[in-house]
C-alpha cells in the first residue's frame, strides 16, 4: 500500500490536553458522551467507562466510545485537574474540527495539535491551544488557529502557511530581498500572498510605491487579513487586491511591473496552484516584467520532495537568463526553505537593507547565496556555478558606487 492509499482510509488522530475540574466522574463521562454523540460524521456503536478507586477524595475514570468510524476515549487525573483525551476518525478533517468546536463549549480550557501534512512520509505538528477555526472555500481547505511555539498561523489544505513567530524570515527573503537588486522598483506584482505579509513588507521596508496582488481566492484573503491583522492593507492607496486566477491575469496584465513576487502555496497536484508548475506560467511572468525586472518565488525543500525546486529552476531558466538560487530557516516550515531570483540583466546588489528589518543584515543579503554543497547535491546543480552567483555590493563602498 502506499502512502496516499494509506492516507485514504487511516483514521484521523487526534490528542487533546484538557484543563477543568473533573472531580465528578459520572458528570465527566456524561459531558464527554454528548461531546461525542454531537459531532458531526461520528456513529456511536458502543461505550465502556471504569471508575478508578478515591485519590484525596476524588474518582478518576477512563472510558472509551466505540464509533463506527473508530473511537473516543477519555482518561482523568481529577486530583491535578486535569484530562486526556484522544479522537481517532475515519469520517474527514471536518469531523475533527466537528469534534473540537463542541469540546470547547463544554472544556475550553485544552490543548490539541495541527499536523502539517505536506510530507507524506513525515510529520510536522504544532500545540494549539483552543480549537482550530477551520472551513472549506471555494479552492482550498483554510484552517486559523494559535499555536504555543508560532503564536497566531494559517494553514491552506494541511499545510501550514505563515506564522507569527517567522512570517518576517519568509516575507523579508521572498519579497524584501529582489528590491536590493533593482535600480528603481517602483511597482510589485505580488501573485497570492493573501495572509497580507508580503505586500506588507513590500510597503513598508522597500521603495516600491504601488503593489498589485492577485489571488485566486477572496475568501481566504479576507479571513487572512483579519486573523493575522494586515487588513489596513485595504484601506491602503499603494495596495491593489484583484481577485482572479493569475494563469488568466498574466494572459494581459494591465501594466508591466519591476518585480514579480509569487507567493503561492506549493503547486502540488490537485491543489488550487497546481497550473503555475508549467512553462507557461514563468513565460507570461517574463512577459508582465519591464526589462530590468526581477522575479522572486519559493520553491520548496532542499530536502523533500525535490522536483518542485528542480522544476521551478528548469522552467525559469527557459526566460530568463539569470537564475539564482538562495535560502533561509523557516522553523513553521521545517526548517531550510528555497527561494529563487530571476531576471535578464546581471544580478547585482546595489542597496542595503532596510534597518529595521529582523532577518536580513547586509551580511544575511550576501550569505543566503552561498547554499551547502549538499543542497546543489539533491538539486542536480553545477557545484561551482560562478557565473550565476550575485555580485554583492562591497561594505566599504558607497551604494551610490554601486548603482549602474
């Protein structure tokens, strides 16, 4: 069987740490039942509880409900005030969320988990701390929440997508970074992006003056923006949203732009950017450009799943006659991440950073270059690859020197 058939039928496992007074066993049983018996997609065939001898006065109980889907169990520790309890479904993702909604009404005070679930071989989990605000647009899966170790984040079909403790690493190296290495980058075309962080970014820490963001999902966009706060963005006169397909928008752009930042989420198969991992898409992102314009897109792990920056590099290379590869530590992502810039003229570093900024130093501008030789391994790229690395603006020379 393999992992996408396994990932078909296996149950949904979910942990729960739970904070209440459970010093009624028979009371908790009961609450822990109509929890059960009123999620959605979940068949009651059967329950068991045992009632565990006093401790300072005080039952404990373990219990479990046997559902047609799999099972429910509770087990307390009422004299620490506290419970575990596990949900195991076949029934889908949205039962989960079923599940967690009803939990908090009765215990809010608990601690579950959201699993990453882009590695199918491999898992990437968060503590979260009440339950996952979750639905269903039109194009993908859309989950909210808070974690304990990322503070607020989003997650898009399982997968995570930004969070507040390393959003800036992400935004300052997709979007921030291409701005050093244009003479004048006036206008940004920014392709998804909708949590808001890197039209934000854009804005505030670089001389773009207008950024047009083009995202195929509205819904998510506004729910985004309102989570994560970056909703000023609409009020903004600088900041454009068009809601639109970008394969059809790139068809005829309104204007020609300076940079081109792509910031969607991994063009996996049956995932609403699947069509932008074709030549296609990098074709009309040459032609959306003015001729000194750079582009700027994620492109994956170095690690897993290797084709995704293999074919973002091929398919780039095929318009543009600069490509470079660069990279950064995203922790919410696991850690080391790719990024790729492109454009026709040579690229050359001609400002430095914006001081304010938490993740790119002049240093951190030129190093994010230099990738481990492992890397160029798994990426098939030349081990040398001299021509293509940017020339760096040199430390004791005047950023005026600099510019052509």
């Amino acid at each position: 069987m393999t992992g996408a058939d396994m990932a078909a039928v296996r149950p949904i496992v979910r942990n729960y740490d739970v904070f209440a007074d459970f010093s009624d066993p028979i009371a908790t049983w009961h609450r822990f039942l109509e929890i059960v018996n009123r999620t959605q997609g979940l068949t009651i065939l059967g329950t068991q509880h045992h009632l565990f001898p006093p401790v300072n006065g005080v039952s404990g109980i373990t219990g479990m409900v046997i559902l047609s889907e799999s099972h429910a169990a509770i087990h307390t520790w009422p004299e620490h005030h506290y419970a575990s309890i596990t949900l195991s479904s076949c029934s889908g993702y949205d039962s989960v969320l079923d599940f967690e909604r009803h939990l908090a009404q009765v215990w809010p005070n608990f601690r579950g988990a959201f699993h990453d679930e882009s590695l199918p071989d491999a898992i990437l989990a968060a503590t979260t701390v009440g339950p996952i605000q979750g639905g269903r647009s039109r194009y993908q899966r859309w989950e909210f929440f808070e974690t304990v170790p990322f503070g607020k984040a989003m997650g898009l079909d399982g997968v995570f997508q930004a969070t507040e403790l390393d959003e800036f690493v992400y935004h300052e190296l997709l979007a921030v970074l291409p701005t050093l290495f244009h003479p004048n980058p006036v206008e940004a075309l920014l392709i998804g992006g909708g949590d808001g962080f890197a039209a934000q970014a854009l804005l505030r820490f670089t001389p773009v003056q207008q950024v047009t963001q083009v995202d195929i999902d509205g819904e998510v966009v506004q729910r985004a923006m309102q989570w994560f706060g970056t909703d000023h963005l609409l009020q903004d006169p600088r900041f454009e949203l068009v809601i639109a397909d970008c394969m059809e928008y790139l068809k005829a752009p309104d204007r020609q732009f300076d940079l081109a930042v792509v910031d969607l989420t991994d063009p996996f198969d049956e995932t609403v950017a699947a069509p932008t991992r074709s030549p296609e898409f990098y074709r009309m992102l040459k032609q959306a450009l003015r001729p000194q314009g750079i582009l700027a897109q994620q492109i994956g792990s170095p690690w897993f799943q290797t084709f995704q920056p293999r074919s973002a590099l091929g398919f780039s290379r095929r318009f543009f006659q600069q490509v470079q590869t660069y990279w950064g530590s995203i922790p919410s992502f696991g850690g080391a991440y790719l990024f790729l810039m492109a454009s026709d003229p040579p690229l050359k570093r001609l400002r430095e950073p914006h001081p304010e900024l938490r993740y790119l130093s002049p240093e951190m501008a030129d190093a994010v270059f230099v990738l481990p030789p492992v890397f160029r391994t798994n990426l098939d790229l030349d081990p040398e690859e001299p021509e293509t690395r940017p020339q760096v603006a040199s430390p004791w020379t005047s950023v005026t020197e600099n510019v052509p």
